[in-house]
C-alpha cells in the first residue's frame, strides 16, 4: 500500500480551461493521476444501483424516455464503479472534480465518500479572478458557514479583516461574455435611470443552481411566475426588469411576452444592456439565486433571493420564502435595506479566506495561488 504522498484523482471535464484549472489546484497537493468519463466496470459494489440512481436524480439532461434512463443509470453504474475502485485500491488518494454534484461528477465523487476518501470541488467562483475549492461542496452544498456571528467574530480578530478591502476587486467584475446574438452586453440606454425599477438577471433554466437549489419556486418557470405575480404590489411608477442568461441556450422569450402581456409597462425586457450596468441604475435585484445577486453587493444595492443560495443570510439580503412574502417584499421596495458592515465582513472572508486567487501567465498557463485561501490539503505534497 501506497504511505507516501497522496496522489490526487483529477476527473477530466474535458473543457480547456476547467481542466487547467483542475490540474493547477491538483499540482499543489501532490502527483496527479487522470480519470474520465470513459472509466468503466462491471464488478460492482452494494452502493453502486443507489449511487447510480442519485446521479441520474442529478443529471443536467434528463432521459425522456424508460429505456434511455435504464442505460443511463446503468452507465453511471459502471462509472461509480470504476470509479469506486481506483480510490479502493489507491488509500491516500483525494477526489478533484468540476462542480462535481451532477451526474458522472456525482457518481465519481460519490465513490470517492463510499471508499473513505477526501473530495475537492472545484467550480468558477462570483467574484473576479477567483476559483471555488471546497473540500464539502459548490454553491448552497459548500463549506460556507451560514451565521452572521461567525463573520463578525472572524472579522474581530484581526484589523485587516475589517473595513472594505473586498471592493478592490470591483475594477475587474465583468459582466459574462455572450454566447447568444439576441442577449448582449451593449452600453446603457439612454433613460435607464429615468424611472425606479428592480432588476431581474434570469439564470440558465437547466442549470444546478435551478435543478437543485430552486427552494420553493422548484422550476425556473416557477420563479417567473412568482415573480410575475408580486409585480402589480410594486409602488406606482415602479417597474421590473429582466434580461436573459448571456449564456442559456434556452431561450425565455415567449415566457417573458407572456408577462409583458400581462403587466403592460410595468415589466420591461432588456436583453440588449450591460448587465451591471442594469444593476447599477436598479433599485435592487431580485433573484433565485444567481451570482449576480452577490455581485449586486458592489453596487450596493438591496437583494431578495427565493432560492437556496450561500448567501442567503438575512442582513446580506432580504429572503424571500413565499410568494406573498415576495409580493409583501415589493409592496415596501422603497424601504429595503441591508447590514452594510455584515457584507463587509461576509465579503472580507470570501475575498481573504474562502476564495483562491488564480493568474493566467502570458503562456495561457494557469496558476492558482495557494496563500491564506487554498483549503488545507488532505496529505503532504512530495
């Protein structure tokens, strides 16, 4: 058996630059090793019908079809098992995987647990020029804590941890980069700012941050039509504003006529303007839980969020659990408000602690700096 350095298993997402970033935060443990999703195994193990069945639970794509699903679970079953096996037979070995919570990245991070080894999530963080490594999970499943207390008690025991040191990364948040022709990230209109409104940035409808951590609205469309709902308690001369995911390639269109039909003027789609730009000039954001209701703390601006999300904390935003409490909610906008110093010492822990710098070099070579915020390592680099 292996008593030397951990080895860590790298599974392969097969994209460019999650792969880099895998393997850069890999490196500073120890030897890498590579899996993929080709990884298969008949021998089986009493986890493995359960496993496989949890991640097909997960998986982005549904099968839409009995047949499709029965093969998919039984490919997820032969992954897992595979999966389950390199770490069974490799004793101080970590899990590295992207996002790792759907499908395939499920079932590989699920063998890794059942075998009794240490996990690394890895995902794009929200802020500029970060990563997310957690050892527990990404997005609401990850190791952030979720009191106000412990930021502040955190924040106390040392002066730099105090103040708004946070805001120096403002200059580099850059709205995301379009992938569709009809959702841009052109300059402000003129007018933006000429009446009061809430912004609405809309997420990716199959995306996990839907699938998995939607809270009570459940679906995307189950958010529209909460948040179409509260709009006739906004105060007069108020209005909501969406835009679209610059990156969804399902398109909301007729969903969003449906509520412009319905709310007239009170409800204006804008997928032409830069998105910080649009939360700038807003009032607050509303969101299910979309990296730009964090963002939206740059700009200082309140933030009500349905869905599960991290920093659903009351005091950094105002949660919203019901669609009458949402309708309560827009009825007093006007007088929304936030704990400033909580946010402060929130995004001081995000920004000095939690989240890991990372720097491209001129080569395209990715590196990602280690410091104060890497999470500590499960066994010692060679």
């Amino acid at each position: 058996m292996n008593e030397g350095p951990g080895h860590y298993v790298v599974l392969r997402y097969g994209r460019k630059e999650p792969d880099a970033l895998l393997d850069a935060v890999a490196e500073i443990g120890g030897p890498i090793q590579h899996m993929s999703a080709g990884s298969l195994r008949l021998s089986g193990y009493p986890e493995t019908a359960r496993r496989a069945a949890e991640s097909l639970e997960t998986a982005r794509k549904q099968p839409k079809s009995g047949l499709h699903r029965a093969l998919k679970r039984r490919l997820y079953a032969h992954q897992y098992n595979a999966f389950r096996h390199r770490f069974e037979t490799m004793p101080r070995s970590v899990a590295v995987a992207w996002n790792g919570i759907t499908g395939t990245r499920a079932a590989f991070m699920a063998a890794a647990r059942d075998a009794g080894r240490p996990c690394l999530y890895l995902e794009r963080a929200p802020l500029p020029g970060r990563i997310t490594v957690d050892p527990v999970g990404v997005n609401q499943t990850g190791s952030i804590p979720r009191e106000p207390h412990f930021y502040r008690d955190w924040a106390a025991e040392i002066p730099q941890r105090q103040g708004a040191s946070w805001r120096d990364m403002a200059p580099k948040l850059v709205a995301r980069a379009p992938k569709r022709s009809d959702v841009t990230q052109g300059k402000g209109r003129e007018g933006l700012a000429d009446s009061p409104f809430v912004f609405c940035p809309l997420q990716v409808p199959d995306d996990t941050q839907i699938t998995q951590f939607s809270g009570w609205v459940q679906t995307l469309d189950g958010f529209l039509d909460a948040v179409s709902s509260a709009v006739a308690a906004l105060p007069d001369g108020w209005h909501l504003r969406f835009k679209e995911h610059p990156s969804s390639k399902i398109s909301l269109t007729e969903a969003l006529a449906r509520i412009t039909d319905k709310h007239g003027p009170r409800v204006v789609v804008d997928n032409a303007t830069d998105t910080f730009e649009q939360v700038a000039a807003s009032r607050a954001v509303v969101t299910l839980n979309s990296s730009v209701g964090l963002q939206a703390f740059f700009f200082d601006k309140p933030v009500i969020v349905l869905g599960q999300a991290f920093f659903r904390i009351e005091g950094l935003v105002a949660p919203a659990d019901s669609a009458e409490h949402l309708a309560d909610i827009f009825a007093r906008i006007d007088m929304l408000a936030f704990d400033a110093p909580l946010r402060d010492v929130f995004m001081n822990y995000l920004d000095q602690v939690y989240y890991p710098r990372v720097e491209t070099g001129a080569d395209g070579t990715v590196r990602v700096v280690p410091d104060l915020v890497l999470p500590k390592l499960p066994y010692p680099a060679a």
